[in-house]
C-alpha cells in the first residue's frame, strides 16, 4: 500500500494470494469470490440511484470524481438504512485525512459546496 498510512487516501494497493489446489477450477472460484465479497463491500450501505444522480452531477460539471469505497461506514450506517445516502469527499492535499497535516484547497472545498448544491437543488425542485 502506498502512500501506507491508515489516514491517507492510496494511490497503490497490490497484494498476493497464495491458493494452492492441484483443481484448476478451485483456484479459479476462489478467486472470482474473492472479487464479488469486494464488490459488495464497496457498495455497502449506499444509494446507487443517488451515487448515479452524484455522478452525473460530476459529469456535467466537469469535476474530476472517482468512486471509491471509503471504508466510512460510521457516516452512512446509521441514516443509509432510513434515508437515500452518498458520501460526497472533498481531497485534501497528499491524501492526507484525519491528522494535523490535513489540509484543503479553498478550490477543492468550493468544488464540493457546489455538487452538494447541485444534489439538494436536483432533490429540492
């Protein structure tokens, strides 16, 4: 993992497994279940009809977006379950998040104003 603090967004994450089967296949259906318990975690706990509309925000405004899944469980898990819920990140500088150095580009915070902006507008009207 890099840059390898547990408060900074990664740029890089490479890992090994090693299954070892004389079945080809076994191997294979390890691995392929592997990507789907990942696949339902990145989802977990969030609107995708929301996390569309957010997107298209994104799109239509030319913001640069990434969709991730943040591990941010305590934002969502107690509203998402009652209420349609996204979580709208804004980058601080380096990745670096929860710690002294965090820090943000007025630029960047303006940026996300606006898409939650955009969102409320869309949901309001």
């Amino acid at each position: 993992m890099k840059p390898g603090s547990s408060n900074v967004v990664l740029d890089f994450v490479q890992f090994t497994m090693d299954i070892r089967s004389s079945i080809a296949e076994s191997i294979s259906e390890i691995g392929f279940g592997i990507t789907e318990i990942a696949e339902k975690i990145k989802d977990a706990g969030l609107d995708r009809e929301l996390l569309k509309e957010n997107e298209k925000i994104c799109k239509d405004a030319d913001y640069p977006y990434c969709l991730m899944n943040s591990g941010a469980g305590h934002d969502t898990q107690v509203i998402a379950p009652h209420i349609p819920s996204v979580l709208v990140f804004v980058p601080c500088v380096g990745g670096r998040s929860h710690t002294p150095e965090e820090v943000m580009t007025e630029m960047s915070m303006m940026d996300g104003i606006k898409i939650l902006s955009r969102v409320l507008t869309q949901k309001a009207w």
